[in-house]
C-alpha cells in the first residue's frame, strides 16, 4: 500500500476508534482524526515488527484493518490519559 492509502485508512480507522471510544476528546475531530493516522502508521508498524505478521500490501486485507484500529485505540486511550482535562 502506499503512503496514501495509509491516510485513508487512518481516517478511517480513526473514525472507527472513535465509535468504539465514544466521549469527549481534547484535541476534537481534527486531533482524533490525526491520532487516526498515527495509529494505522504505528499499528502497522508493530504488527510488521513485533507480531510476524507482515501487512499485506490489499487495502481490504482484515489484519491491516486490526493493526490500524487497534493502534488508533491505543493512541487514542493514551492521548485520553494524558491531556483528558486540558478542555475543563
């Protein structure tokens, strides 16, 4: 997959994250949309490394669409933890 298509899939992973996580988030849709990006990059990134699986190079592939909702959620609860009452 390209750089893009890791894009589209962050935003969506993103918004997918999002609706399994729901509430209130400091940094907004703009902020959950690039923690959506950054979880399909390192999420991917793990699941290459560390897990033996490498991402496959389909778009549609159910692991890749794992590893990158799986990292959005990480990031997500994460930037939750850290920053959470910065909006009160």
């Amino acid at each position: 997959m390209t750089v893009i298509s890791w894009i589209i899939l962050g935003l969506l992973a993103g918004a997918i994250a999002k609706v399994l996580l729901p509430g209130r988030d400091p940094g907004g849709l703009i902020g959950t949309t690039l923690i959506g990006i950054a979880g399909a990059f390192i999420g991917g990134w793990i699941s290459a490394r560390w897990l033996a699986h490498p991402i496959s190079k389909d778009f549609y592939d159910g692991a890749t669409w794992a590893a990158a909702i799986g990292g959005s959620l990480v990031l997500l609860v994460a930037y939750r933890l850290l920053f959470g009452n910065s909006r009160d």
